[in-house]
C-alpha cells in the first residue's frame, strides 16, 4: 500500500509524524533488545545496565511526551509550557545515566547499544529544546521538515471519498486528501491523561499516601490523648518516643510520594489531587511535631538520671532502711537494738516518703532508676509494717513478761536468803533483772504512756533485792567467782587500753590488776540514726572489758568495773569506752572479788 492512499502526499505534519516514528524506530530496539551477552558481565554491571535500559525507557517515554505536545513548528502558550515541563522531566535523568554508562566496559555489546541509544536520545532531547526556545525555527515553507523527533500521533480518518479510478490508459488526476487532524491537546486547565508507566507511579504515591493518612490519623488521635493530661510531665515518655517514630515513619512515607509526584506532570490526571492531599497530610505532621518535639525534650530533661546526683545516696539509704526492718525476731533477742530501731520507725518513714516523692518523676515514667526506688521504697514499706505488726505483739506482751522477770528474780532472792545461797545474787538474779530491764527499754519505747508505771515496778524491786544481798554480802564476795576471758583478738591489748583509759575519766588513781572480756566476739549492729534534720549512718560493734581494779579501802579485796568498748567501722575502727558505773558510785557485792582469786 503506497503512503498516498492512506494518508495522502505526505505534507509538513505527515513528514513530522513519520521522523518522530523513525526515531523511537531506530531507539526502541536498542532498548529492549534481549540481554543476549549479560551474562558476561559481572553482576554488579548487570544491574548497573539493567538500571540504564530502564532509566534509557523513561526518558525516552518523556520524550515522546514532549515531542507530542509540541506538534510542528514552535509551539507557544500552553503548548510550550507543557512541552517544556515534559521534556524537563526526560532531561534531568540523563546526567545519572551518563554516569552508568561511564561504569560500564564499554567493549560489551549490550553496553555500546546503550551508549549509541544514550547519545541519539540526548540530540533528540537538545533539538526539541532548541525548537522550544525558538532557535532553528522552520522556515514556513509548507515542504519544510522540523529538526526535531516527535512521537508518532495517529491520523484522524479522512471523510472524503475514494478517488475514482482511472483508466489504465489515462492520464493520472491529481488525488486531493485533506491534512490529517493534528494530536489531540488537552486544555490548559484539563488533566492529561497518563500513560501507562505514570499510572503506575501514581499508584505507588497513593499507596504510599495511605499510609502517611493512616500516621496523620495515629498521631492525631495520640496527641489529643497526651494534650489532656493536666500535668504534661505524667505523659508517657515512651508513648511520645513511639509517636516520634510513627511521625518519622510517616514523614519517610511523604517523601516517597514527593518522589513520585516529581516525576509526573503537575497536570497529570490524579496528580494534583494527590499533591493537595499529601499538603494537607504534611501541615498536619508539623503540627504534631510542633507538639512532641518539645514534649519529648521536657520528658527527656525529666528522667535524665544526671538531674538527679543524690540518686544513688538515697537510693542506697532506702535500701539500709529496708534492711534495718527486715528482722523482727530483733524484739526478742537483741532488745536493745529493736529499741534503738523502734526510736528511729518515724523519722525513716518520713524519709522513704521525701525519697519517693523526689524521684517521682522517674517511678511515674517507668524508667529503670524509677524502678529501683520503686522497688526499694515498696520492700522497706513492707518490711515496715511486719515490723509494726511485730512490735505491736510485743508491746502486749511485754508487761507480762517484765513482771514474770521481776517474780522469778524475787523468787531467787528469797531463796538465797533464807538457804544462804549468796551465789543467787550473781547468776541468776542478775540475769532475771538484765532481761526486765531490757525488756523495760524496749517497752518505753513502744507504749511511753504506760511504761513509767512499769519502771516503778522494776525499781522498787532492784531496791529490794540490793537489801538483802547487803545481808548476805561478806558470803557474796567471798564466794563470787573470776569472771571469764574468752577473748582471743588481736586487738586484744588495744582494747584494753581502750577501757583503762575510759575509767580514768572516773578514777584518777586506780591499780588494774588483770582484765577479762567474756564475749568471744564484737557484736555488731548497724541503723540509721535522725537527729537535728540529718540523718546519720551508724556501724559499730561492742565489746565489754571487765576491769579487775584494786580497792582502795580494802586490800584484800578487787573490785569488777565493767566497760562497754565500741568500735567505730564509719571512723577507721576508732574505739571509745563507756563504763558502766561512775566512779563514786556504791557497788553491790557482787562486783567485788577476793583477789586471791587472780591470777
């Protein structure tokens, strides 16, 4: 079939349309031709090519957009801007491609057909342009063909008849067919229909734009929830860490739509719908990260552990606390130590409350420091109260047992008087009053209102039995036995000194004829101690040295003075002694023995 029968003498437009066929004729096999020597290469190359085809089709695909939309001749108004903005987008990947191809070995086949596609696509690409801008304009004659390639346009149908045909010995008559309809332009203000790759592009910004939409909708929700909370630092920060991460996920997203709105044409079909949603969507991101932002640093500044530089002092306190409280069987064997630890129950609560409320912050947030204090602050509020609860038991008991304490050294005493049994006087009266008096220690300080009444009962009764062991004093010391040295410390001697130096602060003149220390052991004890609005760590341990004395207005006879030494761990294991008695004070029998009985 000759061209002329269907399409006519081939004028301007004709010869415009078939160079823009020759053109993408002479490109698009290159393009896709099957990868015949890929296999050559090394992967890294293989996808370096496949990149170029693919890049090599999409502007090759602008291209032919552009050269559509110019027509013949130099398009003005709309025409050129459309034209510009199309070819635009064909130009700005070549500089990328050029880049490939320089990666490339170009001795491989595959490689130089993409070259030779590359270079005939950017003249293409250069002589559109210069007809866009006016340079090589075609002169008006109507033979005359443009520079430029343009994408094929198919022709309208003629509507005129088929020419008569003419004898085969007459001469031909001229064929008269009207130029074909020139390619269809949308309207300035019309959306242009996308092609096949461009829907596919826009697919994938809309997709993506779901999910900015879906984040948008997340966060919103989120923020409103945090904006109610009245006291903005009880916000969760990990929920405001998670919003952050929802926002930046969602921002990832908007990119990724930007990215496919930048290679489509701002009249496609779609395309501004889908950028006035993706506006909206991001105004609607800056607003919640207007609000989180600063939050995050606020919460961030909250739970900052370098905020808070007492954090392990206290830390460590509460935890002593705890530990002071963890024992309740104290109130039956070490009576003396429950006291001290009973005197202290008030002031160590009101410390494990200004604890608590200080790192408030950090227990309300769930962070680990938060979590230790928590932890620490719940042990010893437990502790406290099974101690309380124990005390409690105790304090009920303990008028009964002082007064059975009080009977059976009164029991003794009878005994020993009226059996003349002087050894009655120091064992076991002695230690039936050690424990009323204990007891009466511990008793003042759990119920104060009703121990004084109880104190007369213990005084009025050491009173009575110091009168009858005068009775029977001469048998007493005579009798009293050298009290016992199970000691065998190394700083045995120091200790000693310890004590010898304490009694000379209640006798200036005194002779030491031997020292004894019963204990085998230091007892030690250790609690926290309020006085004055601080609080005072206290670790010591006791031992007692008894001091075998001379006496001064019997030569025959020593006299026992018993010494507390307590050893200081807070100050170096510094030692201080107390005594038990002053220096002018009476003693019973039972602290004098016949020296003949040292040796």
């Amino acid at each position: 079939m000759r061209l002329t029968s269907q399409w006519g003498q081939p004028g301007p437009k004709n010869r415009v349309l078939l160079l823009a066929l020759f053109s993408l004729a002479l490109v698009w096999p290159v393009l896709f031709a099957p990868a015949a020597f890929a296999q050559e290469l090394s992967p890294q190359d293989q996808q370096k090519l496949a990149a170029l085809q693919s890049g090599l089709q999409r502007v090759q695909t602008n291209l032919e957009l552009a050269q559509q939309s110019a027509g013949a001749g130099t398009p003005t108004g709309s025409k050129a801007k459309l034209s510009k903005m199309r070819l635009d987008s064909a130009a700005v990947d070549v500089p990328q491609l050029k880049q490939l191809l320089a990666e490339l070995p170009a001795a491989d086949p595959q490689v130089a057909q993409a070259a030779s596609a590359l270079a005939q696509t950017e003249q293409a690409i250069q002589e559109l342009d210069d007809r866009l801008s006016g340079k090589n304009a075609p002169p008006p004659a109507a033979t005359s063909a443009p520079a430029d390639t343009p994408a094929p346009v198919a022709p309208a149908a003629s509507s005129a008849p088929p020419a008569a045909a003419s004898p085969p010995d007459a001469a031909p008559s001229p064929v008269v067919v009207p130029a074909p309809a020139a390619a269809a332009e949308p309207a300035a203000d019309q959306p242009m229909r996308l092609g096949y790759q461009q829907e596919e592009v826009l697919k994938g910004a809309r997709f993506n734009l779901r999910e900015v939409s879906g984040g948008v909708a997340k966060l919103n929700e989120e923020v409103a929830g945090y904006q109610a909370v009245a006291d903005q630092n009880k916000v969760s920060y990990r929920a405001v860490k998670g919003s952050l991460a929802t926002l930046e996920n969602a921002r990832r997203k908007a990119g990724f739509t930007q990215d496919a709105l930048d290679k489509l044409p701002p009249n496609g079909a779609g395309v501004a719908e889908t950028a006035a949603e993706l506006a909206a969507a991001n105004r609607e991101l800056d607003a919640a990260e207007a609000y989180l932002a600063p939050l995050d640093q606020q919460l961030s500044r909250l739970i900052d552990p370098a905020n808070y530089p007492d954090l392990q002092a206290d830390l460590d306190r509460m935890r002593e606390l705890s530990v002071m409280y963890n024992n309740p069987m104290i109130l039956q064997t070490n009576r003396e130590q429950a006291a001290a630890v009973m005197e202290q129950a008030p002031a160590a609560r009101e410390e494990a409350i200004r604890i608590a409320t200080t790192y408030l912050p950090l227990i309300e947030q769930r962070t680990e420091e938060g979590k230790r204090v928590e932890g620490a602050g719940n042990a010893f509020l437990q502790n406290l109260e099974k101690f309380k609860t124990a005390a409690e038991q105790t304090r009920q008991q303990l008028p009964g047992e002082i007064r059975a304490d009080l009977a059976e050294a009164n029991q003794v005493a009878e005994a020993a008087v009226a059996e003349q049994k002087p050894l009655f006087f120091t064992g076991g009266i002695p230690q039936s009053m050690g424990f009323a008096r204990e007891k009466l220690a511990l008793y003042e300080m759990l119920d104060p209102g009703q121990a004084p009444a109880l104190a007369k009962e213990v005084q009025a009764m050491q009173a009575s039995l110091d009168q009858r062991e005068k009775s029977l004093a001469e048998l007493i010391i005579q009798q009293n036995p050298l009290p016992s040295d199970r000691y065998t410390g190394g700083d045995r001697d120091q200790v000693v000194a310890v004590a010898v130096d304490a009694w000379k602060h209640q006798q200036k003149d005194f002779e030491v004829l031997a020292s004894r220390i019963p204990s085998e052991v230091w007892s030690r004890e250790t609690l926290w101690q309020y006085s004055n609005g601080t609080w005072y760590y206290v670790d010591r341990s006791r031992l007692q040295v008894q001091l075998l004395v001379a006496d001064e207005k019997n030569d025959s006879l020593a006299k026992i003075l018993p010494i507390n030494i307590w050893k200081d761990h807070q100050k170096g294991d510094a030692m201080i002694g107390t005594p038990i008695f002053s220096g002018d004070e009476v003693l019973q029998p039972s602290s004098y023995l016949l020296r003949e009985k040292i040796r």
